[in-house]
C-alpha cells in the first residue's frame, strides 16, 4: 500500500492559520479593512463622542493578537498569550475608566509591542515563501499600515510624558487632565499617516528635538519600505502570474 506522498527535499511548507482559529482566511484583509475603517470614522467619531473610534481601535488590536498567536508555535502560544493578552484586558478596562498616565503609558506601550511582534512574525512568514503570492502583499501592506501604528504610539506617549512636544495650529494637542484610554491623541495617528505618505499638510507639527527625529525615521522607513519590499514583491508576483499563464497556454495547446 503505497505511503503519503512527502513533501519535495529543501520545499517550504506554506503557512496556514490552525483550524481553531477564528481567522482561518482572511486575516490580513480583514486587518487592512479595520485599520482602513479606523482612519476613515475614526476622527469623526471622536468629534461626535461616540465610542466606536477606541471600539474600532480595540478591534485592530484584537486582530493583531489573533494573527500573533495563531501563526505561533505550541510552545510559544503561551508566553504569547500571558504577555499580551493582559495589555488588551487592560485596554478593554481602560475604555470604562479614568486611567492615570502610568496605566496609559503601560498601555500604549504594550499595544506597540503587540504591533511590533505582530510586524516581525508578518516578516517572518513572508521570508520563508518561495514566491510571492496576493496574500503576501496583503501582509506587507499590513506591515506597511502598521508602521503608522507604531509611530502614533510613540507619538502618543511623547505627548504623556512631556506635553506640548506636538502643537496644532499653534495650540496644545489636548487638555491636560484624565482622558479615556484610546482618545487620548486622535489627531496623532491622523499625524503618524500623514507622515508616513509624506503629505506633511504642516498643520501638527513637533516642538523639540526627540519627536522632530522620530518624524524623520517614520518618513525614511516609510520611502525605503515601499521602494524596496513592495517593489520586489509586486514584481516576483506579476512574473509568477505571467510565468503561469504561459505555462497554462502552452498545456492547452498541447493538448489541443
């Protein structure tokens, strides 16, 4: 009776999200459109008082850990799980309280890191594709729209721990006093995205040294990411789609 067929000497297995998961496909556009909905309802949200903006926020989060922890390991899960699901229990408390800066800064810092792990395991998975596929570009846009994330966070808490290092129009950024987690700073991610497509409107603008650099290395990272990566996966992508309709033309006409 003949064995299992075995997988090719020096082939990659592809990755594929475990049966228990609750994004089994899907997962990158699914973040790619709540990040999208965040900034697009976001702001307006926020203006109106609603608390779909930090719901929304929250969500992308949720779909961040949800991609972590499913792309890893057995081993890794639960040290995946105790480190970064308390920062989206706290996030979730914060929503209904009056935080201090201190648990605001704990929890910024802990969805940047989210956002961060989240970025390499993306990185990681796109490393060990031999070619490129649309669901790899659909993972480096969402490490490209990430980027935007990770900026807004320290951005944010720049603002915490030193008031004033962002000026709108001339004028402080927020009031000072306790705020609810997540609205914080709104206009700061709209800040982190305009930089990172360096459109650079000028009406937020930094007010010292360590948030002028930051701008900096947000709008080169954004120029070398979308030069380089994009640029050679999009170009692997469109050769394999041409590679294999010439080899589906050339089937038919042999068969024909």
């Amino acid at each position: 009776m003949p064995g299992p067929a075995s997988q090719p000497a020096g082939a990659r297995i592809p990755w594929s999200l475990p049966p228990w998961s609750i994004f089994k496909r899907g997962a990158y556009s699914t973040l790619i459109a709540l990040i999208l909905l965040d900034l697009l309802f976001g702001p307006f949200l926020v203006e109106r008082g609603s608390p779909g903006s930090p719901l929304l926020t929250l969500l992308v989060f949720i779909v961040l850990f949800s991609i972590l922890i499913s792309g890893s390991s057995k081993k890794a899960r639960p040290i995946i799980c105790g480190v970064f699901l308390p920062v989206l229990l706290l996030d979730h408390w914060m929503l209904l309280q009056e935080p201090s800066t201190g648990l605001r800064l704990v929890s910024l810092a802990g969805n940047l890191l989210i956002c961060i792990a989240t970025q390499a395991a993306v990185v990681m998975r796109l490393h060990q594709r031999t070619h490129a596929t649309l669901d790899a570009l659909l993972g480096a846009v969402c490490v490209y729209l990430l980027i935007g994330y990770d900026f807004y966070l320290l951005y944010d808490m720049l603002e915490l721990i030193h008031p004033g290092s962002f000026l709108i129009l001339g004028q402080l950024l927020t009031a000072p006093g306790p705020e609810p987690h997540l609205l914080d700073c709104p206009q700061l991610l709209y800040f982190s995205f305009v930089t990172l497509t360096t459109l650079g409107y000028g009406d937020i603008a930094p007010t010292w040294s360590l948030p002028r650099s930051l701008v900096v290395i947000e709008a080169l990272i954004s120029q070398l990411f979308t030069a380089i990566l994009f640029s050679i996966l999009v170009s692997s992508y469109m050769a394999n789609s041409w590679s294999r309709s010439f080899s589906e033309r050339r089937t038919g006409k042999k068969s024909g």
